[in-house]
C-alpha cells in the first residue's frame, strides 16, 4: 500500500434516523478522508433484532473493504432476551460488543452489562462502552466491571469526562479510549499524561456529517492532520499500532 494506514476504531453503517447508510457509501467516505482500516458497528440494531439482516450487512461489508473492516455487534436488551449468550447474532468475523447507555438503558453496575463482560471474557471479544456528560454513561461509573474483568479489553468510547477517563486508564490495564468526537486539548491531556500507547483513534462516522457545514471526508482530514500534529511521535501508535494490539494481529495493509 503506497498510503500509510490509519485504523479508525470508531465507524458505524446502518440505519440511523432517517438515513441507510450503506456500506458502499461509508467505504467511499472513508477512502476520502484517507483512512484505510476500521472497525465499525451497525445502528441498524437498534431497530431491528434479525440476525439474518445483521449478517447480510456485516458479509456486504467485509466483501467490500476486502477484509479490512473489524465488526463489532451493538447488542440490545432485545437481542438478549432472544439469546441470552447472544449466540444466535454471533460469528466468526465479530471481534467486539458495543454497548450504548444512551440509546438504552445499561446499568453499570446491572446483570446485563455484566453479562455481556462475560460473554465477551468466555469468546475472547473486546467491548466497548459509550460513554458522555450524561448520568447513565460516565466512564467512571465502568470502572468496578472493568476491574472485575482484567482480561476483556475495554474501549471507552469517546473518552468522556475527561478526569474520571484518566482514572480508569490509571487504574484498569486492559481499558483504552477512543478518539471520536474528542475535543483536540482531551487528546492533548492524554498524550501528556502519558497515554499515547492507550488511544485509539476515532472518528464516529458517519455521524459528524449530520452536524457539519462542509464535506465530511474534508472535516475527517481535518481532524486526521490535527491529531497527527497533537501526537507528534506517537501518532503512528494512535493511528495504527495501537489498534493491532488492541486486536491480537496485523491486519492486511
């Protein structure tokens, strides 16, 4: 590959409100924007519990980016209830679970969630957990379940409040964050605090092209160049290395 790689830990393809956006249309911004690897989960989820459906979009998109996107599976109480060791939705190419404590409600300190960290200890899959200024989704309300499972590998999505981010990194090896709609002095913050080897770089798309005037391939190179600047020296293990290690493998340039 002439380019050199960034992974995008954070992307999503779906049904999201009023829009489908398909995998071909992600893979094209994507491609714009520079980015070469990503894992992605689907928002489809949150409307439908089918497997069949979530496989379909899942083979589409492995078939497209030629084995270059990771998928992880946002679950739901729904699919829960369906499969309580989520088996009938699980396969071979998933390689996480998503939670969002927004879009449902996930105690953190609830039998579901800690379900998930259990299925996800049991088959080897990485989590990861929004987290947001909201009451139901602070990073450090996760800290107990993370501890409680030293060998599942935990995102905390977006990275939000900054503080209580930093404790957990402090305090649970296997967590890391992403960098999908952090505000550049957040990713700043962590590079000083010597963090550089827990960030994962993120980007959240599609969604930033709902909010945004200009084209969002040219706001992800926007944010791809301002990282890069922010991270100096560490930018190649934000942008690839750490991602290789968070999955256990070298993933086809």
């Amino acid at each position: 590959m002439d380019v050199c790689p960034i992974f995008d830990v954070h992307v999503h393809m779906g049904q999201y409100f009023d829009d489908y956006y398909t995998p071909p249309r992600v893979l094209r911004t994507l491609k714009c924007a520079g980015i070469t690897h990503f894992a992605y989960s689907s928002t489809s989820n949150v409307v439908t519990d089918d497997p069949v459906f979530m496989r379909e979009e899942r083979d589409a998109m492995h078939e497209l980016s030629e084995g270059r996107a990771v998928p992880f599976l946002w679950v739901t109480h729904s699919m829960l209830r369906k499969s309580r060791d989520l088996s009938l939705f699980l396969d071979d190419k998933i390689k996480g679970l998503k939670v969002h404590g927004v879009s449902e409600k996930w105690k953190p300190d609830g039998k579901s969630l800690a379900r998930f960290f259990d299925i996800s200890d049991e088959r080897n899959l990485a989590l990861m957990l929004h987290t947001g200024e909201k009451d139901e989704c602070f990073a450090g309300m996760y800290e107990p379940v993370i501890k409680k499972h030293p060998m599942v590998k935990v995102i905390l999505a977006h990275g939000r409040p900054l503080n209580q981010t930093i404790d957990v990194l402090r305090h649970c090896p296997n967590a890391f964050v992403d960098t999908a709609f952090m505000p550049h002095e957040h990713l700043r913050t962590l590079i000083q605090n010597g963090f550089a080897d827990r960030v994962l770089f993120g980007t959240d798309t599609p969604i930033p092209g709902r909010n945004i005037k200009s084209s969002l391939p040219r706001y992800l190179r926007g944010r791809i160049a301002m990282s890069k600047k922010i991270t100096a020296d560490a930018w190649a293990s934000v942008s690839w290395k750490n991602a290789q290690k968070f999955f256990n493998n070298t993933t086809r340039r």
